[in-house]
C-alpha cells in the first residue's frame, strides 16, 4: 500500500492531535507550579478545550482517512463535541472540589484531557484496531482517575474492582473482535459489511462475535447484569470523575457501538436485536427497583445511569432515523442533566466524605435556593418531567420504538420512567419540604460551581424548548448509517 492509498488528511485527526498536545502540556506545567496554584491546570486545560472546538467543526469529511481507519464525519463531530463539552464542565466542577476535599493531584487535569482524548479517538474511528486503542487509552485514564477519591482506602478499592472487571470485558471484546477479523479477514468496518452482504446466510462465528462485542461494550455503559463494577466506582471516585464516567464512557459506548453494529452488520439486526431486546428490559427494570433502596446520593445515581442505559438501547433497536436520532438526542441532553446533578454533589460534598447521603439535603432549598433549584431540575429532567429535555428525549425514543412495533419495551420504559420519578421527587421531598438536621450539607461560595449550573440548566431547558435544531444535528449524525 503506497502513501496515495492511505489517503492521509492530517485535518480529519487534528483535533486529537491538539488534545494530546494540550495534555502533555499541561503534564509538564505541573512540575512548574505549587501544589497551590495547580488549580490553574484546569483553566489551561478548559480553555485548550475551547479552542479546540472550531478546529472540530472545521476539519469534517464523509471519506475515512488513513487507510481508512479514522473518519472525520458529522456522527463524529457530534461525539467529539459532546466529550468536550463534559470534558471542560468536569474540569470547571472540579476546581473547587478538590480545594475543599484537600488539594488537587498534579496529575488530575492530564488523565481527564486523555481519557477526553480516548472517548475522541473512538468517536472517529472506523477500524477495529483504532476502536479498541481508543478504549483502552479511555479506560486507562479512568482507573487512575477513580483511585484519586478523597478517601484513599475506598477509591483505591473502587478502582481495583474496576481495574479487574473491565479488563475481563476488554478481554471479552478483544475475543469478539478477533471472530469478526477471522470471519472478514479485516480490521475496516467498510469491508467488514461488504463481507458480511455477501453472506448468504448467518456464520456461526459471526453471532459468536457478535454475542462477544455486545457482552463487552454491556459492561462499558453498565447494562444489566454487567453493572457490578459501576455503583462502587462512582462512590469511590472524586464526584467530578463519577459524573464524567457516567457520561463520556457511556456515550463513547454507544457511539462505537453504532459503528460496529450500524455500519458493519446492519443486515444482521434481526439476529443482535433479541439479545439487546432483553438487556434493554433487564437493564431498565433493574436500574429503577435498585434506585428505590440507595440512601447515597451516588450510588443512587449510578443504578440511575443503568437505567438510562436501558432506554438509550430501545433507540438502537429501531434501525431507522427517528430512532438513532433520538439516541445522540438523548445522549446530549443526558450530559448535561447528568453532570448538572453531579456538580451539585460535588459543591455540597465534604472532604470527609459527608453530604452523599440524601438525608443530608433536607432543607437545602431554605438556606441555598439556587442550588436546590439547580437540583430539583436536574431530577426532574432525568425524570421526564416536561419542558426539559429529558421529556423530549424519552418521546423521541418511545415514538420510534411505537412507530417499530416495540410496544412491550415502550411499557416498560414508561413503567421504568414512573419508578425514577419517585426516587428522584424523593431527594426534591427531602429538599424543600424537610427542616435541616445535623450534618446537613452546607453549599459554599463557589462562582465557578453556580456557572457550571447554569450552563448545565441551559443544555437541559433549551433543547427541551427548542428541539429542532439539536435533533437536526442529530439527524445529519446518523445519516451515514441510512445509506
């Protein structure tokens, strides 16, 4: 293969390569800067993300690149602008979090950038070897992340627990992945389709890799029963991370997902489909009865998070415009109503480890009505509560799956959605309706935090009040997949 054939376009990877620039920089920064002032990593590091985004919107194509490994396209563009966006909240939320719960490690602000850049590099890739380097350059960078917790002895376990269960799932996918090179004979997911169209009928090694990829990426977005490893590594990580985890792992999950799944094995989707079928009621039905009985705030959101996972799926299932639109909808809107609650927690939460149990947050509204309201909102979004964009996400998703014939999962995804109601209106009961009590969280004065909130509040009210434009967005994203 000679170099015309690579058709190499340094525009299409520009932006990664920026990104890893801009976290080697800050790397070295570190070592110039007291432990005081290592809070100005993160501005360095919000603002490189910033100025990162033009390059994004600039540098899109439909052709993949580099012997087709890398594409720059509009599904692409919207993944890479999500991660920055929660990349650059995380970082802001994080600024005086980690002043009060005792410092900020050197190291803090680089493994966010990278773990950013591996979320990056999976969003744009179209190989199944640039796939999987960017999983575990994400993954890496969060089991350093989890383990810088306020409390060593628990996030250090946290991170263990992660460590092991999710390289036995990469082990698992990597054996997936090697039955669809040994049935395409190659790593391009172009190639791969054109492969699998040529099957009259379905390989026995297709399905075993199909079945192997699904069960792999189950555990990166905390699918039932391929969750344990979440609620802990939520309540041992620095609240920042947890909520970064949460999000920008989940929706890199899912953007690969569609890669694999949408572009190379699309003829096969009555074959994948059953299995998701089950994990989609599973997940939701489990992630919403478990919520009921979490009394930290934490872990409540994580079975929350599986939950939202279950739904996510439904709109996978519907092999149609309506349907996929409506999963980078839900994605974008989940970011930020999903963070918007996390930046909450991390304003309250003690170094000590205090102010994560719901009890903690009676009377909130009383002394801190901004933060109650932020709060309140965030839930009721994650609810479905209308006008947010929460509500216009979960019709986006149960219309196209009414619109498939998926009736039986849209019941359940409602009956799942009334079950969340009550244990998010719970912590709102236990907000404006209950007196203060000892050990009450107690929100400081923290400018950077309340901007983080409102920015949150707008990614959450506005596409709910407009949604036109976004879902447009999210329409010339999965275009690609329709062809």
């Amino acid at each position: 293969m000679t170099l015309m054939d690579l058709q190499i376009d340094i525009g299409a990877i520009l932006p990664e390569i920026l990104l890893a620039c801009l976290s080697l920089t800050v790397l070295v920064l570190e070592f110039f800067l007291p432990a005081r002032r290592r809070a100005l990593l993160n501005i360095v590091g919000i603002a490189g993300l910033i100025l990162i985004v033009p390059v994004v919107l600039k540098n899109g194509g439909s052709a993949p690149t580099f012997g087709g490994t890398v594409i720059a396209d509009d599904f692409s563009i919207f993944f890479r602008m999500l991660f920055i966006a929660a990349g650059a909240l995380t970082l802001a939320f994080s600024i005086n979090y980690n002043r009060r719960t005792g410092g900020q490690r050197g190291e803090y602000t680089a493994v966010i950038l990278f773990a950013t850049l591996g979320m990056m590099v999976m969003a744009s890739a179209h190989d199944l070897v640039s796939i999987y380097v960017g999983l575990e350059l994400m993954a890496l960078s969060f089991y350093v992340l989890v383990a810088l917790g306020p409390n060593p002895n628990r996030s250090v376990e946290a991170a263990l627990k992660y460590f092991i269960l999710d390289a036995l799932s990469s082990g698992i996918l990597l054996f997936g992945l090697s039955f669809a090179y040994g049935f395409s004979g190659t790593t391009n997911l172009a190639e791969m389709a054109r492969q699998a169209a040529a099957t009259s009928s379905v390989n026995p090694f297709l399905l075993l890799a199909m079945v192997l990829i699904l069960s792999g990426f189950a555990f990166k977005v905390a699918m039932f029963p391929f969750h344990l490893w979440a609620p802990d590594a939520y309540e041992g990580a620095p609240t920042p991370i947890a909520a970064l985890l949460s999000v920008g792992s989940k929706a890199a999950a899912f953007a690969v997902f569609m890669r694999i799944f949408l572009i190379a094995w699309p003829d096969f989707q009555p074959q994948w489909s059953q299995l998701m079928w089950l994990l989609s009621a599973a997940t939701m039905i489990f992630g919403s009865v478990v919520a009921i009985s979490q009394r930290n705030i934490i872990r409540m959101m994580a079975y929350s998070s599986i939950a939202h996972a279950g739904m996510i799926i439904i709109g996978l299932l519907v092999y149609s415009r309506g349907g996929m639109s409506g999963v980078l909808y839900y994605l974008l809107v989940y970011t930020f109503m999903n963070l918007g609650v996390f930046a909450v927690v991390a304003m309250t939460a003690g170094g000590d480890g205090t102010g994560l149990n719901i009890d903690n947050y009676k009377g909130l509204a009383s002394r801190h009505p901004w933060a109650a309201f932020s709060m309140a909102l965030f839930l009721l979004a994650l609810a479905g509560v209308p006008p947010t964009g929460g509500f216009t996400a979960k019709f986006f998703i149960f219309a196209a799956a009414v619109n498939a014939g998926y009736y039986g999962l849209v019941v359940l995804g409602v009956a799942a959605t009334a079950v969340a109601l009550f244990f998010y209106a719970r912590v709102i009961y236990f907000m404006y309706m209950q007196e203060p009590e000892k050990g009450s969280v107690h929100p400081g004065s923290d400018r950077i935090g309340y901007a983080v909130l409102m920015a949150a509040a707008v990614g959450t009210l506005l596409p709910g009040l407009y949604p036109g434009p976004f879902m447009e967005f999210a329409i010339n994203a999965v275009e690609p997949f329709l062809k």
